[in-house]
C-alpha cells in the first residue's frame, strides 16, 4: 500500500512537472515580440546577382584620345603634362 502511494505521488508529481514546463514554455513563446522570435525555419541565403556591365561601359583608347584632343592645347600642354607627371608620382 506505501509503494502504491508511493508510485502515484511520483506519478502525479511527473505529470504536475510537466505541465509546469508546458506552462513555461507557452508563456516563453507568448514573450517573443515579432522581431525577437526565433524563426520557424532558417531563411534562405540570398544568392549573388552578378551585374550586367556592357561593353559600351569600358572606356576605349579611342576615347582617350578624343577627350584629350578636345582637353589638352598647346597653350595648357605643360601644365597637363605636370598634372600626369604628378599624378604617375603618387
């Protein structure tokens, strides 16, 4: 008769123990705002997008030159050739 009530105080203590821990848990889970709750699944890693760069965006010689035949004159061609001398420098 002891073990017997023994064995339900045991028994009814396990089952009240895991209620409590039923309990907490719910109460944990209630206490999560939105931003702090812990995601259900893991969230995909996002992929690289390579970027769309056309030929049309790299700079040709023929450019170059264009731009430094309109730029340079013989009036400024010292003063140009300083700023590239200085620039080469760095």
């Amino acid at each position: 008769m002891k073990v017997a009530l023994a064995a339900l105080a045991g028994l009814s203590l396990a089952v009240g123990l895991s209620a409590c821990d039923q309990q907490r848990a719910e109460r944990v889970a209630a206490s999560y705002s939105s931003s702090t709750k812990p995601a259900e699944r893991p969230l995909p890693l996002p992929t690289a997008v390579a970027p769309v760069v056309g030929t049309d965006a790299v700079p040709v010689e023929e450019e170059y030159e264009v731009r430094a035949a309109s730029s340079i004159t013989p009036a400024n061609l010292q003063a140009k050739l300083s700023e590239l001398e200085q620039e080469l420098r760095r």
